[in-house]
DNA sequence: CGACGGGACGC
DNA sequence: CGACGGGACGC
C-alpha cells in the first residue's frame, strides 16, 4: 500500500540524446585544434563532473576536424568549473592554450541568453519577506564568496518585495549554490539588469485589467459604474509598470495577516491616507480610487489661498472590504508612471471618537459588542475572535508553517461570487495553525489551501466552510491530489 | 579567429 | 457545481 514514487524519469530529451540546455548552462564549447580527439577532450575534462556527451565538431562533407567542441555535463556547476581552470590551458601535448567557455544555449538562435561574459555570477531568488540582507547572505555564505546580496525593497515603504539577487564572484560558487541552496529560495539564474522592460510592461498591462478592475470583490454588492474602467486612460496612464499585489506573491512569514495588523491598530479601516504628487488634479485621484467600487470621498488636500495640492488625501469607501482592497491595488502603484502613489490607512482624525461600527459604514460583519477592549485607542475594528469581517469564528492569529513544511492537507477553496483579497484569506486559513500557504487561482473563484497539520487543515474546514469572509461566501473542502501524476492510463475513449 | 551530430520501438 | 500558482532589479 505504501506510495512507491517510481516513477520513472522516462521522456528524457525532447528529440535526440542529449538535452544540451538542461539544466542551463551545463554545456561547454571549447575551441581547441584540429587535431584533439574525443578522448583527448574526455580525459582533460571528466574530473570536473559527470559527462553526459563529448562531441568534436567535424566538417560535414569533408569529415575533417573543425577543431571545436562541445562537452556536455550533468551540472552546471562542472561546466562553470571547467571554464574557470581550463581556459587558456594546453591539452593533450598540442601547444596552442584552449578557449573554454559556456556553450550557446540551442534554443534561442543567437544572444537571446542572458549570457553576456559578467553574467553567470548572479542568482534571482525567492525572499522570505522577514529576512534581512544578512538572512539571505548566511542562506549562500557556504557556497562560495559573495559579491553582494540585494533584496529588493518597495522604494516607499522599504518593504521587502520577496525576491532579492546574490552575486558570487566566481560562477561556480553560483552554480554550486543553485544546484544546493534552500529549494524554498527557488534560486534561479539572473538576468542582466538590463534586459527587463518589456515583460515587465507587459504583465503589468494585463494586470491593470485583470487585477486592478476588479471582477473581484464588492463589484456585485456596490454600484460599479463602467465608465470608471476608463479612468485610467483618461487620466494619462498609458502605461502602468508596476503593479503591487502582481508580485505580491509570497507570503509574510508571519503570525498576523496584513489584514489583521492593519485593522487592530487606531485607525478607521474605511478610510485610506495617499500620498501622491501635487501635479495629480483631485479629478484624476478620484477617478483613479472610484475604480474600487464603494469610494464615497476623495478629498484631496489642497492649499486654501494657492489651491495646490499638499500631495496627499483622504479616500473614504462604504465598506471595510473596499477600502483593504482599495489600498491593496494602489499602494505602490505608478501614478503618474514613475511616481508610486502611497495608500495607507488613515488615522482617526483628531477629536473624533471612533468608537464601534462608524455610521455609514456598512462593515461586511460587525463587531460583536466587543466595545472595552479599546479605551486607549478607540480601536473600533478589532480584528479577532469577534470577527469583524467573516461571519466564521476565528481563533487568534497563528503562526505560519515553514514554508517547506512537508504537505500534510490540501484544502479545495471555491470563493462566491469572487474571491476575497489574498490578504484576508491568509488571515482567516492562518488561525487554525501549520498553513503552509493559500492561494486562489488567477482570474478564477477557486484556490487551494496548504497546510502541514491535517488537524489544523480539518479545523479549517470546520471552521470556515460557508462561512462569509468580505462577503464572499467560501466553501472549504479537501482537494483532491494534484493532477499531475498518476493519469497515464489508456487514452480510451 | 571558433558554434550545433548521432541513434532510435518501448505500453 | 469549481480542480491545480507564483518571479526581475532606481539611470
């Protein structure tokens, strides 16, 4: 009964012997005479790893040695190392010094790698958001010596995006370090700095239609005038590059969600405070927040004698779902392109005291008479066992599991009408314990929830299967096992 | 200057 | 019913 994993690594290359381009750079070229045999090239090169090919080019018609190789490697570490000790060495009693170096991918015809001669030092890893620039080095120190690490940071915030870059100084350290590192990292090749635009630009495109407008949350339940669609457009952004949330991929490794942090502390969760240059009209602001449906205010601040702006406003929506949503899309967001707007949660203005449920403010899910707890801040949202925006009892915030932690429960979400933001979900799967991680499909109402505990994963079933989180209703269910493996029957009918 | 072959059937 | 994700750097 025991789950035998045989399967066996059939397929292999996608047509010939060897796959040259797998794993990346694992290739060789080297230019040497004509007169090195295959063997030669064998016995100067086997000692720096597994050999999966040794191929001296020959003229096709003539026969006649061309004098270049290729050598293919099991890893791309062994190809790095030969680079680096064999270039410029004499092999085989010929005199003249070999050339070594990685070989042309196949694909991709000409410089379409990102191989450039600096290149090969860097890696693009995945960042845990709590870990500082040391964290990431202490994760590749082993490996070799490192250049640098970065990771890389919302430019007003500060925050940790969830990726990052480690150069090493010598390839092979990268190789090593790729081929060994923490496989939570996800390490990858870097590409040069240079070639990033486009895709770049391209994603965010289709973000700003997929994401920003949303077929989300609220559209259903609040009036969303089309027209707003346009706003966009009609206030010069032709070209959004950076979305927040697109990357916002990886999960804080941390007890509370963002939902839960930014709520609990004094401020009112329906308004929002956004920081953005004085050359944006309250007109455009507004169109831009009235694309988040529920926006009731915008008030930009503005100079009373001059009428400029003071770069900064108060946006207020109808609902707490709005306004989360709201700042989730635009904190960070290019408005103009170039200029990240800021969108936090406003604090309470003074004098007011907000104490409960703020009238006009139509919260998903009230507060349950939960009123003492704040007499310091007047702390109106508290998000916690009350549950101010599930109808699902919540246990107290819990910590993460490691993000390697061995899968013991996969949950099956369907969320309706639409999913909540990411941010509540984490929050509402989080209580139970040992999440590994929840997401939703992109553009879709269903996602799966990963957890390392099948109690906990059970608990959350319990607790929150039909229950509203933001008004969308969920339903939490045991998923069936990944559809990738065990399939391969008879292709019947 | 110095860049891309060979071999192949199994449910 | 609804079934399998995600990544790029301030010139």
């Amino acid at each position: 009964m025991a789950t035998n994993h045989q399967q066996a690594m059939d397929s292999g290359p996608i047509s010939g012997r060897v796959d040259v381009d797998n794993p990346p750079f694992s290739r060789i070229f080297i230019v040497c005479s004509k007169r090195h045999t295959s063997e030669d090239m064998k016995i100067a090169f086997e000692h720096f790893g597994g050999i999966e090919d040794v191929w001296v080019v020959k003229d096709k018609l003539t026969k006649e040695n061309r004098g270049v190789c290729y050598i293919k490697f099991t890893k791309a570490s062994s190809a790095a190392r030969a680079c680096e000790e064999m270039d410029g060495k004499v092999v085989g009693g010929d005199s003249k010094p070999i050339k070594v170096m990685i070989a042309q991918s196949k694909v991709s015809g000409s410089k379409t790698d990102f191989q450039d001669d600096t290149a090969l030092t860097r890696l693009f890893v995945i960042c845990p958001k709590d870990y500082s620039e040391d964290n990431l080095r202490q994760k590749f120190q082993d490996f070799g010596e490192i250049e640098s690490v970065q990771i890389v940071r919302d430019h007003a915030t500060h925050e940790n995006k969830g990726y990052g870059y480690v150069k090493f100084r010598k390839s092979s350290a990268a190789a090593i370090a790729l081929e060994n590192c923490d496989k939570a990292l996800k390490a990858v090749w870097a590409e040069p700095k240079s070639a990033k635009i486009a895709r770049n630009a391209a994603a965010a495109a289709a973000a700003l239609h997929s994401t920003l407008i949303p077929h989300n949350p609220f559209l259903e339940t609040n009036n969303f005038v089309p027209s707003a669609v346009q706003a966009p457009m009609n206030v010069g952004m032709n070209v959004p590059v950076s979305i927040p949330g697109v990357v916002d991929f990886y999960s804080a490794q941390n007890p509370t969600a963002a939902v839960a942090e930014s709520i609990t502390t004094s401020h009112t969760p329906t308004r929002l405070f956004v920081k953005v240059l004085p050359s944006v009209t309250a007109e455009q602001l507004s169109r831009l927040f009235d694309i988040i449906p529920g926006m009731q205010m915008c008030d930009l601040k503005r100079n009373f004698s001059t009428g400029e702006s003071k770069g900064f406003a108060y946006v207020t929506y109808n609902s707490v779902g709005s306004a989360i949503y709201a700042k989730e899309k635009l904190n960070g967001f290019e408005y103009p392109p170039g200029s990240k707007l800021v969108v936090k949660y406003a604090e309470d203005p003074p004098g007011v005291r907000s104490n409960g449920i703020g009238q006009g403010t139509e919260a998903p899910f009230q507060v349950q008479s939960y009123g003492s707890k704040s007499s310091l801040t007047g702390n109106s949202y508290a998000v916690d066992s009350a549950g101010v925006y599930t109808s699902a009892a919540l246990p107290a915030p819990a910590p993460l599991a490691d993000m390697n932690s061995e899968v013991a429960s996969r949950l099956f979400i369907v969320c309706q009408p639409a999913p909540p933001p990411e941010t509540a979900l984490k929050d509402v799967f989080s209580r139970f314990g040992n999440l590994i991680d929840v997401w939703m499909m992109k553009e879709r109402n269903f996602g799966y929830a990963k957890f390392a505990s099948k109690e906990s994963a059970d608990a959350a079933i319990e607790g929150l299967h039909g229950h509203e989180v933001l008004g969308m209703r969920l339903k939490v269910m045991h998923a069936d096992p990944p559809k990738s493996e065990a399939s391969r029957k008879r292709p019947r009918t």
